[in-house]
C-alpha cells in the first residue's frame, strides 16, 4: 500500500515504522526537518518538509497514487483542511484524521457525509481523548487488569493480569487449569510474559508468582478468571480521584459519577468552574495534584484508585508516585514520553498508558491486508492480537477445513479462539477452522502478522507486503 502519514509526532513516527517494517511506501510529512531527519536514518520511508495542508507540499507526496492518507499532526484544523484538500486534488481512497477538540467531536454531523454532501471528507475520525478513557474505563471494570482489549464485538476479550504471589493458579501448569476454575467457564492463556520475557504458553508451562498473564475468554466470565489468578478478589475502585480536568479527566469523571465517588483535581480555577458546572456529583478541587497538602486534606488514604490524566507527563508520574506513597491501593498514569514508561511501570505506579500508542494501536488494521477485523498492540508494541476472518475454500487456503492443530503455524503465534455465527469456541488442537469464521489471535513477534494475514486471505500475494 502506498501511505501518506501527516505529521511525525508520537503517533506518525509509530505508524512509520511499523508500516515500513512491513513493507509498505510510506510518506512523511513534517515542518520539523530534524524529525524527519531522525526517522529516515533508521526506516526505508520517504520524507517530505513542509506544512501537511498546503496543496503544493500534498501534491508532493504523490497523492494520486496514495491508498490512505492518515492526518496526524498536532493540529485538528490541519488535519481536517488536508483531509478536504486531498479529496477535492485526488479523491484519496481511505482519510483518516486525528481531531482532539470537543468542539468538533460534539458535531458528528460534520464528517458525516450520509447525512451531509457538504460534510468534510473523513473516513475515520480518530479522538485520542476518547480512545484514551474507553481503555481506562475498561481497566476499572476489572481491577487489577492491565490491559483489557475487545474482540467480536465485544464478545471476548483479551485480559492481561499479574499473577500473585499465593494466587489460586500460581505454580500450577497451564495443562490442569481448567480443574480450578468453574466447569462452565472456558479460557485460553494465550501468553505469559516473565521478566519481560516471552513464554509460550504450553500445556506443561507453570504460572509463576509475577508471571504477566495474557488470556482471552467470553466477556461474562473475565471478572471469575481475574479473580482467580489474583490473589485474593479484587475490591472494585469505589472511591476514585483524577488529577486533571481537561478533555480525558472530565469524560472519565463525567461517565464514573454515577456509581462511584469521584474526586476531580485541576489547577486551572477556570477549567474547575466550568467542570463543576456540567457535573453533577463529582466533587470538583481547585489546586495542582502534586500537593501533598492538598492530597492529605482530600483524605488520600480512602482512595481506591487515582488517576493522573494532566498534560504533563512529569505531573503525572510525580503525583502518581505521591498517590501510591500516601497508601492509594492502585495508581493508572497518563505518560506518552515511552522512555518515562520502563522506568516507572510497577515501581511505584501500577499502569502507565500513553494516548499516543493507543490511538496507533486504534489505526493499524485499516493499514492491514486481508480481512483484519482489529489490531491491538500489546507491551508496548513488542506484540500484537488481532481479529482475522478466514477466506476461501479448503480447495484454495491451507487452514479451512484442517484442525488447529494441523496447520504449521508461524512459530510465535497462539490461536486464542474462533468465532462462528456469533458462537466463541476456544482453540483446541482438534478445533476445525471454516471459511468466514473470526479468528483472535496472539503474535508475539510483530513481524509474523503478513504471514498470518496470507493464511487467512489466499488471494493475497506475499509480494504486496
């Protein structure tokens, strides 16, 4: 595919080097020459200095021959502008655009273009904002969880958890799970990361005590296996404060009101008024979240789980660190610098999200071949799950109509599931694969994603990645 990505921020550089890592034409463009100096000395990808809406810097990139054009810089005006430049110079297949203001978000109508000839023309419209409290939404569903991922539209999901020291499954294999949990309840471990290492998850495989568990299964039965591969059961966040009132901290508090106690911290006495207008019984604070006072005044020891959401990665991980310090049971921190995140991850906070790969993680299967229904990044992007759906015949694929464990496999795979006609079926050995069936799968190496997407879709020659 030949791909124009606007902007080589977080997001863009993301997009660049996995796009070029599977061999597609990639384009870049930046007014930030050193930024894109940075990215062509390590990736096979062509750059482009100047403003991305500008129709002579877009009729550069060679447009006319571009299958998507993703609008990425820090800027929703640009984006959307060159969202609408492109069409009207090329009629450009697939644009997608980042757009962060609510102004625009709360008029959908806009890039609606059904309902609307006159619309701007964007095929998908991504909001960092939102993408970002949807994920620590789901995070609260299940506490202790650190990465939950929906699939089949939200029939199964992909749970990661730590596995506690004296946790019902620890030192037990992988093999005899299934006797310790409910006989209704089917799941399948599809990873386990020890030490950051990856090990694959066979059935003579021991679950150790700190072991990063990966594993997928019906929806209604994530909360029973969360809580047995914790130690004891997780007490939900009842009591939650969230440092920062922008965009991400008031929808969060705006959408957790309702059935839980929230705190809502802004140092921005105007940001705070008009918050306390709109909400109705979030408690709104005036004063800056890294004020140890202030936090011991609000009784910081009651709560159940802080959430640092400012636009500072630094006030983040500092009030993060006070939260956990002053006996907050679980701290989630906003912190899209990727070098901060090794550094601070399970020292003294619990889990550390970056809106930045989020929102890549959001947009890699419209770059996919074959029918990928999603992709979602895992560790970072050290691994990958994704939706796939089976095409063909059992005369011309090499997987429908064999049984899993008949089909030779890209090493560093796991088939998590299979889903038929609504129906979730847990992969096992003897489970047959049927054309158009969903399949989730677990990849720990990235770059064995073509391989898989060609198994499924036959038609897809090798050569296009």
């Amino acid at each position: 595919m030949n791909i124009v990505i606007l902007g080589a921020g977080q997001v863009g550089s993301s997009l660049a080097e996995l796009l070029a890592y599977e061999n597609h034409n990639v384009t870049v463009v930046d007014i930030d020459r050193l930024r894109l100096q940075r990215l062509q000395d390590r990736l096979d990808i062509r750059t482009i200095c100047g403003h991305a809406s500008h129709p002579d810097i877009l009729r550069q990139t060679g447009l006319e021959e571009a299958d998507m054009l993703i609008a990425a810089t820090q800027e929703d005006e640009t984006n959307i502008l060159a969202c609408q430049i492109a069409n009207i110079m090329h009629k450009t297949a697939t644009k997608i655009a980042r757009v962060r203001s609510k102004s625009y978000l709360d008029h959908p109508e806009l890039f609606d273009k059904e309902a609307s000839a006159g619309s701007v023309p964007i095929d998908v419209l991504i909001s960092p904002e939102s993408l970002v409290k949807d994920y620590i939404l789901q995070l609260i569903e299940y506490s202790g969880s650190l990465q939950v991922i929906d699939f089949a539209g939200g029939k199964v999901r992909l749970v990661a958890v730590r596995a506690d020291e004296n946790g019902l499954l620890v030192n037990k294999k992988i093999g005899e799970i299934k006797q310790h949990l409910p006989e209704h309840i089917k799941t399948r471990i599809v990873a386990i990361y020890r030490k950051n290492e990856i090990v694959m998850p066979t059935a003579d495989v021991v679950i150790k005590a700190d072991d990063e568990v990966f594993f997928l299964a019906q929806s209604k039965h994530i909360s029973t296996i969360v809580s047995d591969l914790r130690r004891r059961k997780v007490r939900p966040s009842r009591n939650i404060m969230i440092g920062g009132g922008g965009n991400i901290g008031f929808s969060l508090a705006q959408a957790l009101e309702k059935d839980h106690q929230v705190k809502l911290i802004d140092r921005s006495i105007q940001q705070a008024r008009q918050n306390a207008e709109i909400l109705d019984k979030t408690i709104i604070i005036h004063g800056d979240v890294s004020d140890k006072d202030l936090l011991l005044e609000e009784n910081i020891d009651e709560i159940d789980l802080f959430i640092a959401v400012t636009n500072n990665d630094e006030a983040n991980i500092i009030s993060g660190m006070l939260a956990k310090k002053l006996g907050v049971k679980r701290v989630i921190a906003l912190v899209n610098n990727q070098s901060y995140v090794e550094l601070i991850q399970r020292n003294s906070i619990d889990i550390a999200i970056s809106a930045d790969s989020i929102t890549t993680s959001h947009l890699l299967h419209y770059m996919r071949q074959g029918d990928t229904v999603k992709v979602a990044t895992l560790r970072r992007g050290a691994a990958e799950a994704m939706e796939v759906i089976a095409h063909g015949s059992e005369n011309s694929s090499d997987i429908i109509g064999k049984k899993i464990g008949d089909i030779s496999w890209p090493q560093d795979i796991t088939i998590g599931c299979l889903i038929r006609n609504g129906e979730v079926f847990i992969a096992h050995r003897n489970l047959v694969i049927e054309a158009e069936d969903h399949a989730i799968i677990f990849v720990s190496n990235p770059s064995s994603a073509t391989e898989v997407l060609t198994l499924f879709s036959p038609e897809i020659k090798k050569s296009w990645f």
